[in-house]
C-alpha cells in the first residue's frame, strides 16, 4: 500500500475527526516501574493502557497516550498535559487552572468507550478500522475478473534501468527473518488474497542490507516479520482497479509503478526471539490512520521505543522509513531498478 500523505488523509477521513498529535512530554518516573537493561521501557500498566486512543466528537478530538507510566492528554484545548489519576477512571489534567477533569467510560470488556472532559463527551474511535471498513465497502466482489484484468494490462514504459533484477528469497537470507504475508491471505486492507502464494524477495544489495539488520537486532532478542517487499505489478493495479476512486490515495497510481514493484521496499515489524510473538506497535500494519505515521507520539513509552529501534537499525544500513507508515523501508538504490511484473509462481519456477 502507498503511504498516506498526512494532509491528503486529514482531508479525507475530516468526518473521523483525524488529528495528528506531535511534539513530546516529559513525565515523572512511574512509582514501581522500571526499563530493563537494554534500554526497553516496561509496559503500560493495563488500567491505564485500556484508556490509550483516540477519541472524538464531531467538533473535537483527543489524544490519550502514556510516558512514563503516566498517562498524557493532547487536543480538544490540552497541550501534552499530564493527567493525575483521581480515581480508577477519573482523572485531571494539570496544565490549567482550575484542572480539567476527565471521566473515562468502559464498555463490557472493561476497554474505554468515551470520555467526558469538562461537559463534553468525546467517543473512542478506532479511525483506521473504519477507513479499512469503507474501502472494503467499495471492493468489486469478482476477484478472479479483477486479477485476469490486472495481468492482462502492461506496466508503463521507462528507460532501461541502470541495474538487472536480482531478487532475493528472504527467508534464506537470515534465520531471524520470518514471514507473514498478508496480500497472500485475507488479512489485508483489502478483503481477500492477492498472491497466489505467500513470499518475499528483495533486489540482492538490499536483501544483504536486511541480513545485517536482522543480525544486529538478534543481539538484542528481536527477528524481523516480513508482511511485504518485492510486489508484481499487478497487484499494483489490482489495489487501484478494486479501491473505490474516491479512496486512490490509499493506493499506488499504477501508471508509476512503486518502489515495491522495484524489489526494493519493504513492509516489516519485529518479533520477540523468545517468545516468537510479534511486539506491539503504535498502530496495526496498513492501519489508514495517524497512529501508523512514524512520528506520532501516541500509544506507550514502550510502543515507540521498539518502533525507533526498528527505525535505526533499518537506517544503519541504508534504508529510508516512510513518514506516513512506521512499516515502510525504502532501500537506497530503488531508483536503479526497474517495475516488475514476475508473478510469484513464476519466482519460484525460476529458483
């Protein structure tokens, strides 16, 4: 999926009331709580991290987050204010004078549901699940028709790239490296699959440059979970044939091509080497929201930490994150290659 340009998604998502919180707070040091060894900051305390989100009214917008144990509240007039716990769900935010009280409500999973903040009730908004929902809304059923239609189409003409094709099988590149690879199920923005076999490859100096990074983070107890890299074309237009116009900016123009097509972007996250789970991020992969920007200051202490640890160590090793989507590492040289249209059967024909 294409990244989301921040003022295009403001734009188009207003209805959701989308706001993107920047900057940084301070906090005062959790009673009880500490970062283990290497840096890692403990988790929210699950009381507190229930209340963690968006939430919005149809003329405001809050943003609830933790740092340091302590909870934070930005929007709807509050500036990163800390919030002092008065009871189990009430709370006050101290940056004015008299304090702005805020009374959480729970739903019958005990997760927040609203909040009411002065006399206004903003509600919880899981933003980037409702654009999904809409997107699938528009979705042309027949698959099989839309897959025919996108490999009969033929990718724009470019120069002769500088560099052949060189793809690389990631999941022999390192044994930290793992796959999971949503286009090939229907665990994707989308709704159903758009391989025919679940894979990932990358152009040879990038798949290199993913081994050293997988290799630096095994130091620190992490592997790398693939959820995409080298994409056909055609998917490509698939994502733009089965996407409602309205919603294109959510998608690659198939008349560029992307940096996927090249070999030479990829989708990822970490997993813990231990447990084999992945860790949580500030927001779900493909999530079409502010949370999945890679500076957005949301979630918890501990969620930004593991995302700015991925972030440097793709860096280290000449990959470039896209602003809008914490996942998304460009590799250097992407602009050398050229679109390509190898499906993945026809990859794995070829090995």
């Amino acid at each position: 999926m294409l990244g989301l340009a921040k003022t295009v998604l403001s734009i188009l998502v207003l209805s959701a009331g989308v706001g993107i919180a920047t900057g940084s707070a301070a906090a005062d040091t959790p009673l009880g709580s500490t970062a283990d060894a290497a840096g890692l900051p403990p988790d929210a305390p699950s009381e507190l991290k229930r209340l963690i989100g968006e939430y919005r009214s149809p003329d405001a917008q809050l943003t609830i987050y933790e740092t340091g144990g302590q909870l934070f509240a930005d929007g709807f007039g509050l500036q990163h204010a800390q919030l002092r716990r008065l009871a189990a769900t009430r709370f006050s935010a101290q940056d004015k004078r008299p304090p702005t009280g805020l009374k959480f409500e729970l739903d019958r999973d005990r997760q927040a549901s609203a909040v009411v903040v002065g006399g206004s009730r903003l509600q919880f908004r899981d933003i980037g699940r409702e654009v999904e929902e809409k997107i699938r809304a528009g979705v042309k059923a027949d698959s099989g028709r839309l897959r025919a239609a996108a490999l009969a189409a033929k990718p724009p003409r470019e120069p002769n790239p500088k560099r052949p094709f060189d793809l690389v099988d990631l999941a022999s590149v390192d044994s930290g490296i793992k796959l999971d690879i949503r286009y090939a199920t229907s665990n994707n923005f989308i709704g159903f699959p758009l391989y025919e076999r679940p894979g990932a490859y990358l152009q040879r100096p990038a798949a290199v440059a993913l081994g050293r990074v997988a290799r630096a983070l095994a130091s620190r107890g992490y592997g790398l979970l693939i959820h995409d890299a080298y994409r056909p074309w055609f998917v490509t237009k698939m994502f733009w044939d089965a996407t409602p116009e309205s919603d294109h900016v959510f998608v690659a123009d198939p008349s560029q091509g992307s940096r996927h097509n090249r070999g030479c972007a990829v989708d990822l996250t970490l997993y813990d080497l231990k447990s084999g789970r992945a860790v949580e991020m500030t927001g779900r992969y493909d999530e079409m929201s502010p949370r999945s920007y890679a500076d957005y200051v949301g979630g918890t202490s501990r969620q930004r930490w593991l995302r700015e640890l991925l972030r440097s160590q793709m860096e280290a090793q000449g990959f470039a994150v896209y602003a809008e989507e914490w996942w998304h590492f460009d590799y250097k040289d992407w602009s050398d290659y050229a679109i390509g249209t190898a499906t993945f059967t026809e990859l794995r024909a070829a090995s």
